[in-house]
C-alpha cells in the first residue's frame, strides 16, 4: 500500500463537492493518477479512520490556455469520488 500522502493530492472544496457530501455522505478528492482504486479506499480508511462504501474515479481533461499569442495545457486531473458507509463522517474536513 502507498503513503496518503503519495495517494491524495488535495481535498476538493468546491459547491458541487459539499452538495454531494451532504446528500450522499461522499468525499471528492485530488488523487495521483497512478493511483488505483484499492490504494485510494486503503490510504482513506487508515488516514481518517473511516469505513469506505465506495470509490469512483475520473480523470478530467486538462483545459487549453491562452495568454497572448502563447497556448498552453493545464494538466490532467484525476478525482477520486470516496463514499462512506452510514454513519461514518470525516470530522476534519467538515465546514
């Protein structure tokens, strides 16, 4: 098993994030993409303690930018959609 911190890059804060934690109890987080779903469900479960339902995955496509005449890529992302079992919270990440 992988280190969490080699696992998960980042919490997603974002509206979409907290509308689907608060109806569905699940977490999105910023993960290595090299990452598969059993190293992701471990890392979570040790880290916060937690009992992991379900984990779903999905790379989302770096966007092109522009500044001037110069174009670039924003990397690829890959997210990790982490459901929980009922009645398991992760408290240190609660707003």
């Amino acid at each position: 098993m992988k280190e969490l911190n080699a696992v998960v890059e980042k919490v997603v804060q974002s509206e979409k994030g907290l509308k689907i934690r608060g109806i569905n109890n699940t977490f999105i987080f910023n993960v290595n993409k090299s990452a598969n779903k059993k190293d992701i469900k471990d890392a979570v479960e040790k880290y916060f303690h937690v009992k992991v339902a379900a984990v779903n995955t999905v790379i989302t496509r770096g966007k092109f930018r522009r500044v001037g005449k110069y174009t670039g890529k924003l990397p690829n992302i890959k997210k990790a959609y982490i459901k929980l079992e009922e009645g398991q919270r992760i408290s240190a990440l609660e707003v």
